[in-house]
C-alpha cells in the first residue's frame, strides 16, 4: 500500500483512552490502524467523533487481548467481524480486516483476511479506504488524499459493482457529496446512482432514514436534493420533496442567518419545509420513514396547522401570546422559520423591518412560558354546574374570555365571571 505522509497527532490519537485501547491491541505484536472517517476528518482538521480501528486479529483473540488489558469488550457484530471496546467510558469500533464473500445489495457476508489492501478495495469510497497507524503514518491504496483535497466523492474501483454490493452507497454517495464534495459530481459515480436508483426500493426504511436525516442535516442540503432529484434517486426515498427553494432559506437562517436558543439545523423542520404535506401526508411519509414518536408527532403537526393561523411578521403583540398558547413555542418556532424562509424564496430581497419582525417573533417563542389557567373543574363543581360535559363547556367558555382579554383576568375575576354563568335556583340555564 502507498505510505503517503504523515497525519499530525490529534487529540483524538493522543488521548489516554485511544492509547490504552491501542497498546491492548498490540501486545502480542499485530499491527493495528486507524480507519475511515477519523482519518478523513483527522486530515481535515474536521472533529473526529468516532475512532474506528482495523486489526487483522480475529474477533476472539480482539476481545482475549481486550479484556486481558482489563478494558471491557463488546461482542456488537462478531458475525462481520466487529468489536466495541470501552476505554474510560468511550466507545472505539475495532473491526478485523475482511474481505467480502457474497453481497445481495442488502447484506454482505464476509471473511476475514489480513491483507490491509484486501480490506480497503472493499470500502465505498476513495477518501474512506484510506488508513493511518498509531503513529499517524497514512496509507492511501486509491488516492483518496487526492480526491479529498478536491472534493471529489469517488467509489473504490467499478461504481456499479459497489453499490450493487450495498444499495445504501447511492444515498451515501449523496450524503457524502454534501459534506466533503465539490462540483461538478464525478459523472462516473453520479451514473452508476442514477441506474441503480430503482434498487433503493429493497432497503430498510431505518436506513433510508437515517442516511436522508444526515443529509437534510447538511450545510446545503437543497444542492443535495437537487441533485438527487436530477438523477431519479429522490423519487424513490422521497417523492414528496417538492420545495427545494424554502428548503434553502430555511436551512440558511438556522446556520447563519439566525443567532438564537433553539434554532439550530433540524431535520424535522427541514423535512417539513421541503415536503410542503397536510396532516395525512406528513403521517405517511412519517410511518414510511418509521420516524421515532416524538419526531412524528412534530412533522404531522407542522402540518396541520391552516394557512389562517401560521405566524406572520405582522402579529401584534396579543396575536403572538394568542398564537404561543393555541400552537406552543416550539411549534410557533418552526413555522416562523418554515414561513419566514417560503416568503425569502420568492423574494431573497433583504427586508430590514421584515427581518427585525421574524426576529421579534423567535424571541417570543424563546421567552413564552404558558400562563396557567386560574381555574379548574371543581371550581365550576363548587359554583353549582353538575358534573359531565357541562363542566367542560363552561371552562371552556371561560377560556376563551380569557385569552380575549390576553391573559390578564386573575382566579377572582374568573369566579365572578363563573357565577354570572350559573342560573339562579329556578331561573333559566346561562349559555356559555
């Protein structure tokens, strides 16, 4: 393999857990390496969350020497060849090398080798094969540090045949492409995606949805979607994408146009602004993609909410107290966001009175706290009303002058409001 230069030490390398996994590692006198992502971003001087290390021990002998250094090993795919070792409580994925047997585009069973380069041919793209040992010495058997340099998202070796080993690499290829790449695509790979799209149908909506939550989490995720959408690749993850523009300017305000508690890149709130779906939609689009409850709960209500009572930057004040009680602050947030960058997608003219107004509106939502209603049922039981739906109407009734009157009447106000709404012994029923 091509010894290509030297990664400058980290403190992901350095760290005293990575140390003590390593020296664990080679007790016994195998090499081990530092593999995908932490070296690509290492390289980048990007954060390294995950250190990934390849060894060509098997399994068995992985965790023998795991535990002999006193570390806790975790048997989590000894079946693919991988072991997670805990080191002060982080987490480091330790893989022997492999080498794959049979694919069916879902699923791969492999063997395990110990050839490094054996192991590399089998990753999915040049920048991904590439590895670095303790010593931050980098070997790149594709050119990776090439087409990482110059943004380009490459397969290892013929495009076709990996993604007919793993469907999944024509979404990774896109999620990559938003984060490391730089147009033009490689025409080559963006080909191969293009033909294989039809086979997205075969995986899991888990994994379909955990690569598109990855990729709406991107700082441009509309250029993505974009170009998925020109290579037949979205419709089949995602037909309902519809509106890339307020994709854009939504995506723009959480990164850069808007320093605020709370709004930051989100998926859901992307997702809603992209897909333009009423309330049955978002449900089925939430169910296709097994979205977790909360997370559907969101995306089926930003939905539901009609065009008459989505926030405008033309609230007054009461309108906007009125609004974060009947929607709630996070919600009222998100549609702020989600209207605010609709309105800059027709027209990116820069408003300064518009944007001090949209800016008024997410800060209100950061500062809401719901008043609590002074009333409660057994204070309409105690007035006289029998219980049942009548108890429930006349609070609700009562309600509703309340937030006519913004909030203000007290429990006092509420009680004689209350009696008039009681019928005196033998006198007529009050309508609420």
């Amino acid at each position: 393999m091509t010894l290509l230069g030297q990664l400058s030490p980290q403190p992901w390398m350095t760290a005293s857990a990575t140390r003590a996994v390593i020296a664990a590692l080679t007790a016994d006198g195998s090499p081990v390496r530092f593999v995908g992502g932490c070296v690509r971003d290492g390289l980048l001087q990007r954060p390294v969350r995950d250190v990934d290390i390849a060894t060509p021990d098997p399994p068995d002998v992985v965790m023998s020497l795991l535990r002999r250094a006193g570390l806790k090993a975790v048997p989590t795919g000894v079946s693919h060849g991988t072991v997670t070792a805990v080191a002060e409580g982080q987490p480091f994925q330790i893989t022997t090398l492999r080498k794959d047997i049979a694919c069916d585009g879902r699923h791969a069973e492999v063997g395990f080798t110990d050839d490094w380069e054996e192991d590399a041919a089998r990753r999915d793209f040049t920048f991904n094969a590439m590895s670095a040992d303790p010593d931050g010495l980098v070997y790149d058997p594709f050119n990776g540090l090439h087409d990482l340099g110059a943004g380009i998202v490459r397969f290892v070796g013929v495009a076709r045949e990996r993604i007919e080993e793993d469907v999944l690499r024509i979404l990774r290829f896109f999620r990559f492409f938003a984060y490391y790449g730089a147009p033009p695509p490689n025409p080559t790979a963006l080909a191969a995606c293009r033909a294989m799209a039809p086979r997205l149908s075969i995986l899991s909506a888990e994994r379909v949805r955990e690569e598109m939550v990855r990729i709406l989490l991107a700082p441009d995720p509309a250029n993505v979607m974009l170009l998925m959408n020109g290579a037949h690749v979205l419709e089949h993850v995602l037909p309902e994408a519809v509106d890339f523009g307020r994709l854009r300017l939504v995506a723009w305000l959480e990164d850069r146009g808007v320093r605020l508690e709370g709004v930051g890149p989100d998926p859901v709130r992307r997702l809603a602004a992209l897909t333009r779906l009423d309330a049955e939609g978002a449900l089925a689009l939430a169910t296709r993609l097994r979205l977790g409850n909360r997370d559907r709960a969101r995306l089926v209500g930003l939905a539901s909410v009609p065009p008459e009572d989505l926030p405008s930057s033309a609230m007054d004040p009461r309108a906007v107290r009125r609004s974060l009680d009947h929607l709630g602050a996070e919600r009222f947030r998100d549609l702020c966001l989600i209207t605010w960058g609709g309105r800059k997608a027709v027209s990116e003219r820069t408003n300064s009175s518009e944007t001090r107004a949209w800016i008024t509106l997410l800060e209100a939502a950061r500062d809401w706290s719901p008043p609590v209603f002074p009333l409660k049922g057994g204070d309409v039981i105690r007035a006289g009303v029998a219980g049942g739906p009548r108890v429930g109407a006349v609070l609700r009734d009562l309600r509703r002058w309340w937030l006519d009157e913004d909030f203000r009447p007290g429990r006092g106000d509420l009680l004689k409001r209350l009696a008039t709404l009681i019928p005196e012994p033998g006198g007529p029923a009050a309508t609420p």
